[in-house]
C-alpha cells in the first residue's frame, strides 16, 4: 500500500539561505524568513510542477483512455 501522506519534496530554512546568499550577498534573517515562509507558495506551481514531471518521465495514456495497466506496486491501473 502506498503512504499517501508521504512528503516526495520539500524546501527547508537552509535551501533559503543558500539562495539568498547566492543572490543577496548574505542570509535572511527571522523576520525576513518569516515573510519568504508566508510567501514562497504562491511561488511555486505545484499541480503544474506535478504535471510535467509525469509527462517528461512516464509513457501514460491520457485521460480518456481504456486501456489498463499494472503500476510499480502492482495495482490495476485504468486509463
């Protein structure tokens, strides 16, 4: 069975203060932190992040499709 709350990425404090030094010479601090934790999701978009992630690494059939196969944990899949 497949954990379906299993976190498959993530971002943490210190991927922040790598780009921010990278970018801005120095590292954040805790109120500046704060607004970049508040704000990075309207950042990022993740149902598209998703979306190209299986159509440039998985042969699947669109939605509309009858035809099934089996997935890596051997469940019945159908198109």
């Amino acid at each position: 069975m497949i954990d379906t709350s299993k976190i498959i990425y993530s971002l943490n404090i210190e991927d922040v203060q790598n780009v921010a030094t990278e970018e801005l010479g120095r590292k954040l601090n805790k109120k500046e932190l704060k607004i970049i934790e508040d704000k990075i999701g309207k950042y990022i978009d993740w149902y598209e992040s998703i979306n190209i992630a299986i159509a440039d690494n998985l042969k699947t059939k669109r939605r509309g499709s009858s035809a099934n196969e089996k997935n890596d944990d051997d469940e019945l899949v159908t198109h």
